[in-house]
C-alpha cells in the first residue's frame, strides 16, 4: 500500500510540475491541480495508512493506539482541499479574464517572438 | 478565561470579519452604510490594537483558548509584544489607506469594501495565531483577499501581474502544506509552543527530516517575503495593483518576516539543542542577495510605483539578513526598522498616485480604469482645463515635502525614523563577541549603508524629475482626505523618531522575549484552570 501511494504522489507531483511550467494558462491550471492532489495525498499519508481503523477509540471497546486512525491529517486533508478548491475556482476566472483581455492564453499574456 | 478582558484578543478577527460579512448582506443597496461599517471596523481595529499594546506589556503572555481546551488539543490565540506590535502597525496602515481609498479608488470595482476586510482579518488572524495549521488558513484567508484586492480596477497589466502572483502564492501554499504535514508527521504537533518543546526530544535519525519539512515551510515564507530569488513576483504586482491595494499589499511581505521571525527564533533559538540556529546563515545570505537585487532594482526603475516596488525587497532584505545574524540586539533593531519600513513604504506607495495624477503617464492609468468601469464622475474627477496662475502652488508644496520626508525615510538619513533604525540595526553588529566581527557582518554593513545610498540617488532622481525639472502640466487636484493619510503615517514615523527611546525598549524586549521563548512556551502550554462545559 505504501509503494503504490508513494508513486502515485510521485506521478501527480511530477505531472504537476511539469505542466506548471509550461506556458499555457490551462496547462498551468491543470498542473496546480494535479499539484495539490499529490500534496492532500501526502498529508493524508502522514498520519500512518491503515484500513480499517477507528479514528475515535470509544472508552471500554477493544482498540489500542496502535490501530487508530490519527484524525488530525484527515482534518487539515479536509481544510486543505475547501481551499485549494476555493484558490483554483478565483484562478479559473483570472485565467478567462486574461484570455478575454490579453486575447492569447500564453501566461505572459503575449507569444514569445519566434 | 477571567474576565471580558480576554476576549479582546480574538476582536481582531471578529470585528473585520462581521464588518465584511455584513458589507455583503448590504451590497450595493447602501453605499453610506458600507462605508460606515468600514469607518467604524478599521477605527476599531485602531482602538484595539492600541489597547492590546497596552496588555503586551505585562510581564504574561496573554493566551485565548477557543472553547477553553487546552493548547494542546485546540486552537489558541496568542498575544506578545511582537503580535501586538505587528497588529497595531496593520490597523494603522488599514486604515489610512481606508481614507485613501474612499476619496475615489473604491469606485473602481466591485467589492473593494469586504475584501479590504477579509484582507485585515487575514492579517490579524496570521499574527495572532499560536500554531502552524491556522497560520496556514489564515495566510489563506489573507492571501485570497489580497488576489481580489490585486486585481481592483482590472485592466490588462494587472490581470497579467495577478495571474502570476496567484499561481505563485498558490505554489508556495502547497508547499506550505508539504512542510506543516511533515513536522506533523514527525513531531505529532502542529501548535508552535508544543513543537518548541519537542525539538529537543526528536530522535537523531528523525531530526534531519524535520529540518527538511522546517526547510520546505521556510521556502514558503521567504516567498511571501520576497527574498532573492523568490520575490520577482513582487515589483510588477504591486506596482499593476491600485493604490490603496497596493499600500495594504506592501505589508503582506512583512507577514512573511513575521512568520520567519516567529517559527525560526522560536524553534531554532539558543535553546534549540542540537538544531539551534538552523539555516541562520541562509537567511543572512539570502537577505543580502535581496538587498543587493533590490538596489540594483532601485537604481534601475524609470516610474514611481515599480521603485516603491523596489524598495519593498531592499527592506525585506535587511530584515532577513538582520535576522539571520541571531543576536538579541539585532533583531531588537530589525524590529524598529520594520515599523519604520512599514509606514514609510505605506506612506510612499499612497504618496505616488498623488503625484502621478499631475502627470500624463498616471492620468492615463486612471483613464483607462474608468473606461472599464464607467463611473459616471469623469467630470469631477479630471480637471481637464483648469487654469493655474500660481507658480509654485501649495498642493505642489505639500506634495514635495511628504515625498522628501519618504526619501529621508527610505534611505534612512537623519533626522526621521530611518535613520534610528539603520542604526539600531548597525551598532550592535559592531559590538559583535569577542573574537572580532565576521566577514558576514561587515558585508551586511557595507550593504546596508549601499542600499541607503542607492535609495537616496533613485528618490533625488525622480524628486527632480518630478518636482523640478519637468513641472505638473496642471496642478493634480487633491482631497484632503488623500492627503492627511499619507501625513497620518509620516506623523506617526515623527512620533517613532522623537519617542525612540520608549519605543526601543518596547523592540529590545520584544527581541528578548523572541529570542528566550520560555514565557512563552509557559503560558501557551499552561493547562487552563476551567476545564471545557465549566463555563469560562
């Protein structure tokens, strides 16, 4: 489980590096996107991977610390994901008004002289 | 809790955030009323910050437990001399640039009220927060308004400049998440008194991952400051962004100094074991990489705003490379020059439009703002046939005056407030140990009295230019509102100056108590006397 959630954070990462440089404003977004997928992955991931696993142990049950489910990353996962959703909507409209302004979708809003 | 006394902490965040809130409910319905609710919350935050200046002064830490859980496990709101300095210097600045903006920016676009708001609660929020999740929201909060403030008034060059501040930002916010979630996964803490305390007691094997993720949040925060080779967002957003945004924007580098100020002497101080004063020598040489970018970005700007711009990296340069030197006094002195820095480029960013409206170049800006957004009070607002028959006239005067009394500030000579902070930030560098003073410090000598050099030259320049030797085609009309902001800051530099002794003290032990944390950990840390559902 640990090697198939190190390279998928490794792929999305890279993609996503990738695409942030290259000069299309949509490339740019796509690549932000993919980008912060990787980072909610890996905060995710920072709490331990299990299946299964109570986040709260209840007071009596069966459950010890170490089969719980830290909630904290799952948290900020959460928190992280509302704002990155929130940042990469307001860059979608920036991106269309530079379009609309500039009228090229290169991200210095001119084509670079050939 | 013991008393209503406490609550005051969080009315820094509350009181702009219900302001915004509420100039939404009344949109466009109401323009007075916007416009009250905005007079009313950024004199409040004035009232406020003075009053929690005044509490900072006591001996403890003031903590604000929401819910009353312990530290721990919730969310705390902490208040010492740095917090309270930081707040009082964004209140101020918001609200002159408050009374700068409703003489007529406001007008162009939408929404400028609530986003001025939600920019100081960001702000507010970011200085008082006690640990690394909240700061995260709340650059967030901050930066979200900031893009929207960058981008008042349109305009191609500054949806060109917004776009690569927005993609920048949000880069650097990702990587702001990478590093909070590995000291999380580390250290099993986020709250920054409680990872001060296990810095110690982090396995040998672990510390150098740590590091990495310290490292990673650091990255994050130099880009908000703009050091070199991070900050070449900086000059072309601020000088695209209007100006009541971009006096406002120009403190949000300053939250990347605090952020540093705050996480590295706090977790990297004398007290730190074995990591104590991790990455110092960075911080030096990346600070004087930006004092030097600055200058030469100094010397080379041909228009106002991009050399405010400028001025903005020369300052944060000095700040870091201050830092980086590690010594209590030093950074006592980085702290006089922050206040200083802040009011005077506040006051120059708010300065330029005024002297720009005189001349062609700003006119056309202004110009092309109101063809995008048809205010319908061109007539008002462009005195296109005016006559003038005075050969120096008194607006032109006023205008001249504030603008040297910036350059002074800027380049740091006597006798307003720049030059006590240069010097409070040299002399103790002077006085370095025993063994001599290092190569590091005398670079940081030379580049400091370079860049006042290299400001002086740039102002007498443009100050020529502008004043003499081309004169105003026609005398910029000027509302007194514009003009008693800009005078608000510089006044307050003139208070800095004639009450220095006071006011460094209160830096020096600000400095301390940063660079001794151990009040501090000891009242974040302190199991609060009323447990939750007691009442409090």
């Amino acid at each position: 489980m640990e090697l198939v959630l190190s390279l998928g954070i490794g792929v999305l990462a890279g993609s996503g590096v990738w695409l942030l440089l290259r000069p299309r404003t949509f490339q740019v977004i796509i690549g932000l996107a993919l980008l912060s997928y990787a980072v909610n992955l890996f905060i995710f991931s920072t709490g331990g991977l299990r299946s299964g696993s109570p986040a709260i142990l209840e007071p009596g049950e069966v459950g010890t610390i170490a089969e719980y489910a830290d909630p904290l990353p799952q948290a900020l996962v959460l928190t992280a994901i509302v704002i990155g959703f929130a940042t990469t909507a307001l860059l979608l409209v920036v991106l269309l008004a530079a379009r609309g302004l500039t009228g090229t979708d290169h991200v210095d809003g001119r084509e670079r002289e050939r | 809790m013991t008393g209503w006394i406490d609550h005051l902490l969080i009315a820094p965040i509350v009181v702009p955030m219900l302001a915004g809130a509420a100039m939404i409910l009344v949109g466009d319905r109401s323009r007075t009323v916007v416009l009250a609710l905005g007079l009313l919350s950024t004199a409040a935050l004035v009232v406020l910050a003075i009053v929690l200046l005044g509490l900072a002064q006591e001996p403890v830490v003031r903590i604000y437990r929401l819910g009353n859980w312990p530290a721990l496990f919730g969310i705390v709101l902490v208040l010492d001399r740095l917090t309270a300095l930081m707040l009082t210097l964004a209140a101020v600045l918001g609200f002159s640039a408050f009374l700068f903006a409703i003489c007529r920016w406001h007008r162009a676009g939408a929404h400028f009220h609530p986003l001025f708001q939600f920019q100081l609660m960001g702000l507010n929020g970011a200085f008082l927060t006690g640990d690394l999740f909240n700061l995260f929201v709340f650059f967030e909060v901050m930066l979200a308004a900031s893009y929207g403030m960058a981008l008042h008034g349109s305009g191609v060059a500054r949806v060109r400049a917004g776009l690569h501040y927005i993609v920048i930002n949000l880069v650097a916010s990702l990587l702001f998440l990478i590093g909070a979630s590995v000291v999380y996964g580390i250290a099993g803490t986020l709250n920054m008194a409680d990872l001060a305390a296990r810095m110690r007691s982090v396995a040998v094997e672990d510390r150098g991952l740590l590091e990495t993720g310290l490292g990673i949040l650091g990255i994050a925060f130099l880009t908000k400051a703009a050091m070199w080779p991070l900050g070449f967002w900086l000059p072309p957003t601020y000088a695209a962004a209007t100006t009541p945004a971009a006096a406002i924007l120009s403190i949000l580098s300053k939250v990347g100094i605090y952020a540093v100020l705050r996480v590295w002497l706090l977790l990297f101080g004398d007290e730190a074991g074995a990591s104590a004063g991790f990455g110092g020598t960075w911080l030096l040489l990346g600070g004087l990489a930006t004092i030097a970018f600055g200058s030469i970005a100094v010397l080379a700007t041909q228009n106002l705003p991009r050399l405010a711009g400028a001025s903005v990296m020369v300052s944060s340069g000095t700040l870091l490379a201050a830092i980086g030197t590690g010594q209590v006094a030093v950074t006592g002195g980085a702290l006089f020059y922050l206040t200083s820095s802040v009011l005077a480029i506040g006051a120059f960013f708010l300065l330029i439009e005024l002297v720009e409206r005189g001349r062609e170049v700003g006119a056309d800006v202004l110009a092309v703002t109101r063809e995008a957004f048809g205010t319908g009070e061109e007539d008002e607002e462009s005195p296109e046939h005016e006559e003038v028959g005075v050969a120096i006239p008194g607006t032109v005067a006023i205008l001249g005056v504030t603008f040297m009394a910036c350059a002074l500030l800027l380049a740091g000579l006597p006798p307003l407030s720049g030059f006590l902070a240069k010097f409070a930030i040299l002399a103790p560098l002077l006085t370095y140990g025993d063994g001599g003073v290092p190569a590091t410090t005398w670079a940081l000598m030379v580049a400091l009295i370079l860049s006042g050099l290299a400001s002086l030259i740039a102002m007498l320049r443009v100050g020529i230019d502008v004043f003499w030797a081309s004169p105003a085609p026609r005398v910029p009309r000027i509302a007194l509102l514009e003009i008693a902001s800009v005078s608000l800051l510089l006044v307050l530099c003139a208070a800095l100056t004639a009450g220095a002794g006071p006011a460094m003290e209160y830096m020096q032990a600000a400095a301390r108590a940063l660079h001794a944390p151990g009040d501090y950990l000891n009242g974040v840390l302190a199991v609060p006397t009323t447990l939750p559902g007691g009442g409090g």
